[in-house]
C-alpha cells in the first residue's frame, strides 16, 4: 500500500502560480525516476481540465490517463508551500502531493485524505508545520486533535466458525489490524486478554496499548459457544486511545439494562455500526434502531424524487479525474443531490462533495446509487448517467 513518508517531505518551498509548482513537483517526481520528463505535461494537461485542489490547504496535481504510460514507478513527492499557493478559485494549498501511479495504488492516500479534510483545524496546521514528520502526522490525521472512531460494517463478522473464545479474540484482533486500528503489540494484547461478559451472550474486550487508532470490531460465531460456563454469541473488541469508543459502550450499558443485547445479532451490519456512532448513539433497543431504519427508508423512498442507478465502467474506479467530473456534473444543477455505493451498501453522501465521493471507495464494476429532490432533479439523474456511461472524462 502507498504511504506518505517524511523523506517524500520537501518543507520551505516557494511558487509564485500552482504552474509553477506542478513544474517543480514533476522535476522532482522525474529526479527520482518516478516518471518520465513527459509526465509534466499530463499534470499541467490535468490541472487545466479540473482543479486538483482538495480542501484544507491541500492539493493532489498528477497526471492524465494520457501520460500514465509516462509513469515507471508508482510513488508520491510532497511540497510544503509555508506562504500557500494560489490554486484557483480563492484556495490556498500550503501542501501540494505529486502523485505518479502506474495503477489504483494511490487510492489509499486518497482515502485517507478525505478523512483528514472532515475534521477542523487542518488547514492552519498546515500553515505552522516546520518539520516533515508533522506533515505526514497531520496526512494521516493524527494531530489536528479531531478524535473519530473507525467501526465500520465490514469490522463486523457473523458465523464463524470458532470453536473456543481464543479464536474469537484472534479475528477481532485481525479485523482491527487490518483496519490500521492496533499493530502487533495490540494483536499480541486482545488476544492474551481477559473478556468481560455483558450478559445475553455477549462479550466485551478492551485494550490501549499498541493502539494507533480508535476502533471496535464485533465477531459472532456460527454456533454458539460457551466461556466459562456463559454462552458466546458475540465478541466486542474495542481498542482505544481517545474518547471515541465512549459511544459504543453507552449503547452496550444501556442495551443491557434494557434487556436487549441478545438482539443485536439480528441488525445488519450497517444498522448496528448506525446504532453506535457518535452521531445516533442515544441508547435505543436494537430491534427500535431496526425498526428506525425501514421507517427512514420509507420516508426517504417517498421523498427522494427522482433516483437512478449506474455501473462504473471505469478501470480504476472513482479516483481524482472521473471523481471531479461526477461532481462537477452534479453541480451544474440546482437540485440535492445524493450518492451511495450500492455494491459495497454505503450510507448515502452529498454528490457535490469530491471528498465525500472518494470516500466511497468506488471500483470498478460497482453501482453508484443516485436521489435528487429539485426542480431539475430527472435532468440531474439523466445527466449524471450519460457522464458514467461516456466514461467520466477517462476512455472507455
């Protein structure tokens, strides 16, 4: 996976236009023999199509589909800009990623870009960094002082087949590391660890060392087990160095005092991650947050207007260009307009946003779903399926 490194960090640069600073970004990227001296012209070519300003003083030039032969290693060099760059439109970008990749390898910076750009205080710490190792700790989200919690539908895993608690704790511990959660030391720590029993089945394991984000995890096995003479049917591992999980075990208590934790195992994944985020989290039964969310979906389904689904055909998915050029479809129309990943069954996100559609992790083959509500909504719909279907800028 493509990271961000203090050695890819080059702090104290100046340019007078982004032009000029996309130039400089390429010698680099070709200094290094990343790419060839004609992948500067696939980033200017770029750039003139569509901002490549994200958000947050930052900004990711790269090149065109054109030039992508032009690359010879995938990699990634960073400008620190202190005074920021004019990148059109009022935006300063203090910090500018040259991205060169030969395929999707750099969709995971991009994934982690768009988390670091929802939380506050970004753009100012960009402006008073002086050292690499604080621009990779702010890339990654690790100093703006946002605390958020990863827990998403896919850290959840039902019927497994386990045969003792210990394999439990193992997949919880695997599920957390592989969402960047713990490292080895956490791993070594949830399973060594001790499970508290709630009650209904359920169990609870904790740990904060070896902790590099704030995350649960939650394995139900295929049969149910027995741990000390109490029955297993769901194992919650929370890691944790902030605040962040505080949500989760409030809707865990009050679960078990209302008698309703042995329901859990019958919301979706989506719904029961829904159930416990900071923003929902207010301590009502699974089966309320179940009947909650078909009574939304129905109002939604009443309300939406006009909606349409359609297939990414694109080779590497929704990355920046195709990305850009779905929202910008979307906002040439008055309309609200909403987007969700009907493949992977995401929540539903602002279509206007480029940040909230990156996130959406769109591959190739995928669905994207579409709702709008406006006077020009059926426009909005047609004209953001005949953008898919002409290939979002990119060749078919």
């Amino acid at each position: 996976m493509l990271a961000l490194n203090a050695q890819d960090i080059h702090m104290q640069q100046h340019a007078a236009s982004k032009q000029d600073a996309i130039k400089a970004i390429a010698g680099l990227l070709t200094q290094k023999g990343l790419v060839e001296a004609g992948y500067q012209d696939g980033m200017l070519a770029r750039e003139a199509q569509t901002s490549t300003y994200l958000g947050s003083g930052i900004a990711i030039p790269h090149g065109t589909t054109d030039t992508r032969d032009q690359v010879k290693q995938t990699g990634v060099q960073v400008f620190h800009f202190p005074d920021g760059v004019d990148w059109g439109d009022g935006n300063l970008a203090y910090v500018a990623i040259g991205i060169a990749a030969k395929s999707d390898e750099h969709l995971s910076i991009l994934r982690q870009l768009t988390r670091v750009l929802s939380q506050e205080g970004v753009e100012e710490a960009l402006q008073k960094v002086e050292r690499a190792e604080e621009v990779v700790a702010i890339l990654n989200g690790e100093t703006t002082g946002a605390q958020s919690l990863t827990f998403k539908p896919e850290m959840i895993l039902s019927g497994f087949p386990a045969s003792d608690m210990t394999t439990l704790q193992a997949v919880g511990a695997g599920l957390l590391k592989n969402h960047h959660c713990i490292n080895h030391e956490g791993v070594s720590q949830l399973v060594a660890g001790n499970p508290i029993h709630l009650g209904q089945g359920h169990w609870l394991l904790g740990v904060n060392q070896g902790v590099e984000q704030t995350g649960v995890s939650v394995v139900m096995p295929a049969t149910s087990l027995t741990h000390h003479a109490q029955s297993v049917n769901a194992l919650w591992c929370i890691a944790a160095n902030n605040a962040a999980h505080l949500p989760v075990l409030k809707t865990l208590t009050q679960w078990k005092a209302d008698d309703q934790l042995a329901t859990c195992i019958d919301l979706s994944p989506q719904a029961l991650v829904n159930a416990c985020s900071p923003q929902t989290s207010t301590g009502a039964s699974p089966a309320a947050a179940s009947t909650d969310e078909r009574q939304k979906a129905t109002v939604k389904a009443i309300q939406e207007g006009e909606n349409g689904t359609f297939t990414i055909t694109n080779t590497h998915g929704l990355h920046a260009r195709p990305g850009a050029m779905l929202v910008n479809t979307a906002k040439k129309f008055d309309a609200d307009i909403q987007v969700a990943n009907a493949s992977t069954q995401s929540d539903s996100v602002n279509a206007k946003s480029l940040m909230k559609v990156i996130a959406l992790g769109v591959k190739h083959g995928h669905q994207l779903h579409f709702t709008a509500q406006g006077s020009d909504a059926a426009q909005a719909i047609s004209a953001l399926g005949n953008a898919i279907k002409d290939g979002l800028g990119e060749h078919a």
